[in-house]
C-alpha cells in the first residue's frame, strides 16, 4: 500500500513539476504567473500629447478599432411582465421584457430583466451585461432562459460552483440583496443573445446584421450599444433615473464604450476591461492584440486588421476612449496577479486621460469618493467577494439617491 501511495505522490510532483516548466515556456502562462506592480515609480510621466479631440477621436476609434457604434436599433416590446412586486422581501419589484431589436437589415431577440427597489422610487439603476443568461444572473423564480441558447452557467450545481471557484463568488450573480439594500435598482441582458459570442456565429450574425458595410459595428460596439436599449426600455417604464454600466472583462470593454458614447449612460463599472478596454495597447504587458484579433475575430470592427501586430502605430489610444467619457464617474477594477487585463497599463491611460480628475497617487490607492477611481485587490481574474463592496462604496460617493 505504502509503495503505491509513493508512486502516486511521485507522479504527481512530477506532474507539477512538468506543469511548470509547460507554463513558463508559455506566454499566456507567463503573463499568469506576473503581479502588476502597486506603485507609481517617481520618473513616470503622462502621455505627452493631449487626449484627441472628441469628434476625431470616435472617428478614430470607429474606423480603426471597434467599427461603427450602434446606439439606436428599433426596438420592439414583444412581452412585459412584472414577475413579483415583492421580491428581496418586498423591496423590489421584478420585472422582464422580450424585446425584438432591428438594426435594418434584420432583427434579433433580447430579453432584459430588472429589479426595481420599491422604496426608491428613482433609484440609480447598475445595468450589467453577462456571460451568463439571465435566469443565472438574477436566480429568481420566473426569471426567463432566453430561447434558443443552448448554453447556461448552472446556477448552484456543480458547474457553477466550478466557476464560482476559478472566477470568484460573485462572476455569475451578484450580491443582489446588498445593491438593493444599497439603494440601487439592477438589470441584466445577456447581449450573447444579439451577437453570439464565438467567431464564426458571432461574424455570421454581425455579417447579417449589417450587410455590406464594410464600417459594421464589431461584436463590442454592437453590445455596447445593448446598455442605451436596456436604459430606454427601463425608463420608458419607470421613469427617468441615473443609469450605472457596469460589467467585467469582455463587457466592462462594452460599459467604457457605453459610458463614451450613450448619454443615457451616467455612470461606469468597468472592472478588468483589459485590451480594448482601459488598458494600453503598446506597452507589452497584457493581452497582445493579435492574439485577441485571432481568438475573438467579431469583437473588434474590420478596420482593426491592419494594426493587430503593431497597435502602437494605431492612431488613436485607450486614454482617447477614457477621456470622450467625459466628467461622469467612472471606477476601473482590477486585481494584482490579472496580468493578461494589464492593470498597470490601465493605471497610466486613466492618468494620461483624466490627469488632475484622477487623484489616485499609486495604483494602490483606491479613493472611492473620486468621480474617477481606480480599483486594485490581490489575486487574480473575476468577481470575487471585496469587488462589490468597493463598487458600492464608489457609487454611494458619487451618486445622487433620491
Ligand atoms: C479573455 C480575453 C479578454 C477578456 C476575457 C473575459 O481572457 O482574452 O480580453 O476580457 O476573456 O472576457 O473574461
């Protein structure tokens, strides 16, 4: 017995052992294995040019990086329901639409659901965009599956447990007793359902979507602009209220690109936004370009091609996106060892952008009453338990309750 358990423990440190040397040799592994400094060396200097001027900077961006931003599809009110008026022991109502949303050329289904607090009759909205359909965002009975998609993140069973391990607590469902404890109303879509999110059926759709237009909204823009259908829809509803974008990774890229464009949009949560979000383009660190032009080819538009293996000769720059959002709040999250969403890289654009508006001295320094706040926790890629607490205290600072 004893020879076989060695022979177990043997092979498994071998395994970890060429475990290993497979990560180092690996770039992505490598990037892994980093920890994003903490602190501003004192000779670090701001960009030296100023941030491009609003109307050439979206023009900029939509030619050479995301495409045409989509903001105002025809949207069409297939089903409105209120699913319970007393959810969350009777402080919010719980309500679902199924919208049909035309683009011209074709239409596509989103359903959208929301939790209004009812005790604040104009409480600020956090609308979200997820990897995960509704039904698991916002676990509540009668909370819709969207139809036709053949994917799901489990709710509590084994896979999401799996996932909450890997991407922390909150990835899937976030706390929603504490945010409407807080005083704040939250939604969720699940823009997949617009825009599929793999490259061939993501591509097939925008293909559709857009015909011929060789300036077509990538899979980004097209999400992005799914934040500006959810505020309408809620307020055509509710009546108007500030409205918060808030997502992580792929869509806290869509919330920075919402918060730039949509002026229904008053607020940003962009947490771990990374490439084509926050973070530089051109200082080596992170997820290089190409590699994401090559593993998610509809997220940016067509005319990012030319500069995938060189973004530094791209004419326009992450702190252009972070400057058109203007004086409205905005918290960028990250975590130390999330090297591959460049937390250093988004540190120097947020400075380079919002100069003296950024008050952080340190990417350590997290001020959550600053209208622009940077967020920076240990570990790694996710949601984890000390993220939502940090979100809420910076929308307490800066957002008007009623
Ligand atoms: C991949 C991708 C990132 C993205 C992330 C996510 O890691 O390379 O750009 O932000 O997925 O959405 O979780």
């Amino acid at each position: 017995m004893r020879r076989v358990l060695e022979a177990i423990w043997g092979s498994l440190k071998l395994a970890a052992v060429g475990g290993a040397i497979a990560l180092g040799s690996c770039t992505t592994a490598r990037t892994i294995l980093k920890q994003a400094p903490t602190d501003l060396p004192s000779d670090w200097q701001p960009l030296s040019r100023q941030s491009l001027p609003d109307p050439l900077a979206r023009e900029l961006l939509q030619a050479h990086v995301y495409g045409q931003m989509e903001l105002s599809p025809d949207v069409e009110v297939v089903d409105y329901q209120i699913t319970s008026t007393g959810a969350f022991d009777g402080r919010a109502t719980l309500v679902q639409w199924h919208l049909r949303i035309g683009y011209g050329a074709a239409v596509r289904d989103l359903d959208l659901v929301a939790l209004i607090p009812n005790e604040h009759p104009n409480a600020p909205m956090i609308l979200s965009q997820n990897f995960c359909p509704n039904n698991d965002v916002v676990p509540l009975e009668g909370v819709r599956a969207p139809a036709n998609i053949g994917f799901n993140c489990s709710g509590g069973g084994l896979a999401g447990a799996l996932f909450g391990n890997i991407f922390g607590r909150y990835i899937v469902t976030p706390p929603l007793q504490d945010i409407i404890d807080r005083g704040y109303g939250f939604a969720a879509t699940y823009p997949s359902q617009v825009i599929p999110d793999s490259g061939e059926s993501g591509l097939a759709a925008l293909g559709a979507l857009f015909p011929n237009q060789p300036k077509r909204p990538g899979a980004l823009a097209a999400w992005a602009g799914l934040f500006e259908v959810a505020a309408d829809t809620i307020e055509t509803k509710f009546g108007e209220r500030p409205m918060i974008a808030y997502g992580h990774s792929r869509f806290a890229k869509t919330a920075l690109l919402a918060g730039a464009w949509s002026d229904r949009i008053d607020a940003v949560l962009a947490h771990q936004s990374g490439t084509l979000g926050a973070s530089a383009l051109d200082d080596d660190t992170g997820e290089p370009l190409d590699d994401m032009v090559r593993a998610y080819p509809h997220w940016a538009g067509p005319g990012i091609t030319p500069f995938a293996d060189t973004p530094a000769s791209l004419p326009v720059r992450p702190a252009d996106l972070l400057a058109l959002i203007g004086d409205k709040p905005v918290l960028l999250g990250n975590a130390r060892r999330d090297v591959w969403s460049d937390p250093w890289g988004a540190f120097t654009e947020a400075k380079s952008a919002w100069g003296d508006a950024f008050g952080a001295e340190s990417p350590a320094d997290f001020r959550p009453s600053d209208t622009k706040a940077y967020w920076l926790r240990p570990g790694t890629h996710g949601v984890v338990k000390e993220d939502w607490p940090a979100f809420l205290d910076f929308l307490d600072a800066n957002m008007a309750k009623d």
